[in-house]
C-alpha cells in the first residue's frame, strides 16, 4: 500500500487552511454539472444513462428530484404538455437546473459539514462515498459497450481524484485549524 500522507504534494495542499474542503466540494460539484452538461446535450447517447448516474452521485437527494421533477417543470416553467404552444418557447436552461439542483444541493451539505470541526468525520465518510461514486460513474462510462460514450469517462476519473486528493489532505489540515481556533 502506498504512503500517500509523506507526499510533498499533500503536505501543500494541507498547509492551505481550506484548500483540501474546496477540492472535495468542487470537484463534487464539477462532477455533478458536468453529467448534467453532458446528459442534456446528448453526449451520453439517451438521458436515461446520465439520469441513472445522476441517482447515484447525488443519493438521495436524487429521488426527491427525480419524483418531484414533473411538479417542478410544471411550476418554473409554467407550460403543461396540454398547451398547443408547449415547446415553442421552452426555457432549456430550467432543465439542465432540475437535474442538477440535488447533487449542488448535496456539495454545500457537505461543505456545511467539512467546515464544521463536530461534523468533519461523517463528512469524511460521506466525501469518501462521493469520491467513490464519481469515479464509479468514471469507470462505468469508460468501459461501456456503447463507444461513442467511452471517452466522457475520464472526467469523472480526474474529478473523483481531485476529491480523493483533498480528502487525503483535509485531517493533516484541520489540527492546524483546531490549534489556530483555540488561540
């Protein structure tokens, strides 16, 4: 097993006061909106791949956004299926909101959780359950059967890391914070 706490680079990244927190939550939060850019443009072939991941990463959140989706769309955007204008002048941009809403939702929870020092090791466990989410959406995109979504992958991969990354760094970080807090 590899000793990753000695790494120079984890040692910086420590030394930032919240620079481990801001890895973990962007690159949940990048993660997040980029499944939903990638869902909503096609790149994943059918939505229902990006909608199935999106159920994952943003657990469980996800189910309150996907049960309450219809009301939602209905509410926001105000046109029903009945309307003979629907789709004329439908405002996109409120869907790429709808979908991703639980998983921004569920990266300020856990910020909320990795800033307060009573809550960081429940969000630890639930950073390192996101992380492993992320790069599990990363591996089951790249290995696919269908080719043409193999390459969307990688960012996954890379942001799981990032997480990964800033969860390795977040205990050597937070003594400093504890002392600093203290004096």
């Amino acid at each position: 097993m590899i000793d990753m706490e000695g790494h120079p680079m984890i040692r910086v990244i420590a030394q930032v006061r919240s620079l481990p927190t801001v890895l973990i939550v962007c690159g949940y939060a990048a993660a997040v909106l980029t499944l939903t850019w990638l869902t909503h443009d096609g790149y994943l072939g059918d939505a229902a791949f990006g909608v199935m991941a999106m159920i994952l990463m943003a657990f469980p959140l996800s189910l309150v956004g996907g049960s309450l989706y219809g009301t939602l769309e209905d509410t926001i955007i105000g046109q029903s299926h009945d309307d003979p204008t629907y789709g004329w002048n439908y405002n996109y941009a409120w869907d790429y909101v709808l979908m991703a809403w639980p998983g921004i939702v569920t990266a300020g929870a856990l910020a909320l959780l990795l800033m307060w020092r009573r809550t960081r090791p429940v969000a630890m466990v639930i950073g390192w359950a996101l992380s492993a989410v992320v790069v599990l959406v990363g591996v089951t995109t790249i290995f696919d059967e269908w080719g043409p979504r193999r390459p969307y992958g990688w960012p996954f991969l890379a942001y799981g890391l990032i997480m990964a990354i800033g969860l390795i760094a977040a205990p050597r970080a937070a003594p400093k914070e504890a002392v600093a807090s203290e004096a």
